[in-house]
C-alpha cells in the first residue's frame, strides 16, 4: 500500500466541492487515512512550496493557498501517488482532460482545486508536514 498527501485547495472549498471531490477519491478507490482542515498561515504555505520559490508565480500562488481553509487528506491506495495525479489531471485545469477534479472541479492553473504529491520522497515529507506522528501501516 501506499500514501500520498492531498490538498482540497481553497478555491475548492469555497466552491462547495469538498464533499464531492472526497467522494470521487473514494470511488476511485483510495481510502481516507488521515484528513484535517486546516488555515495555512504565509510561512507555512512558503514552506510547502519551497521548491517553486523563484518562480514567477509564487507569490500569488501563496496569496491563493492562504486566502482560506484548505482540506489535507493522506490517501491511501496501490500506486496511490500516481493514480491520484493521473485523478486529478494536469496543473492546468483547463487543459486537464475531461473527468478529472481539475478538470470538474478547478478554473485555471492557479485554482486547480487539488495537491497531489508528485513521488515517494515528497509523499514522505508532506505527509508529515500535516500530520505530525501518524503511522503510515
Ligand atoms: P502541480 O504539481 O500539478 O500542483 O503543479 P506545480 O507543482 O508545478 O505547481 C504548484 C501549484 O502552483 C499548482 O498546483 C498551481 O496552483 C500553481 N501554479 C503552477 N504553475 C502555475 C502557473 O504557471 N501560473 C500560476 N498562476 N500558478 C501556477
Ligand atoms: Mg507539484
């Protein structure tokens, strides 16, 4: 088995989506190991994107990420890292194909709805970014 980190975004959320997307991730298979709501402050949203801290769209992207509640949820599933990107369809959620949340549920490239982890190293790290001490068995 294995574990990825999702994140309802806040587009999502204020959308009224959560139910619906939560639903989809257990119809296509993953279960809920852990979920929590959660307010990212700038510092923790700076920290969790790190990695695209030169990037030109980083700055709205955190604006975006704390501009409201977000959802995170450890999915759990064979191949659950890959099938939950294959899910939720390409960053932009105009260009994700037909039937998947970003497609359904997200509006441009910014507002796509939904994190996944994109590898076993960073499942790892953002799983314990939220969840502080929970045993992935
Ligand atoms: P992901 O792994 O598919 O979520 O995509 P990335 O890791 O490349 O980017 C992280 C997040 O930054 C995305 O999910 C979007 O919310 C945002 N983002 C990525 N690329 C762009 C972009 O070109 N423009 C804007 N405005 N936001 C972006
Ligand atoms: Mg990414």
């Amino acid at each position: 088995m294995e574990y990825t980190l999702c994140i309802i975004k806040p587009d999502a959320i204020s959308k009224g989506f959560t139910g619906k997307i939560i639903d989809e991730c257990l119809k296509a298979g993953f279960t809920i190991h852990g979920i929590r709501k959660v307010g990212l402050t700038r510092d923790q949203a700076r920290s969790f994107y790190k990695v695209h801290e030169h990037k030109p769209f980083f700055e709205p992207l955190i604006a975006f990420m704390t501009s409201g509640p977000s959802v995170a949820l450890v999915l759990k599933k064979e191949n659950a890292i890959e099938d939950f990107r294959a899910l939720m369809g390409e960053t932009d959620a105009r260009k994700a194909q037909k039937g998947t949340l970003r497609q359904k549920y997200g509006e441009d490239n910014r507002k796509n709805a939904v994190h996944g982890s994109d590898s076993p190293e960073n499942a790892k790290k953002e799983i314990a970014f939220f969840f502080a001490n929970i045993d992935l068995i």
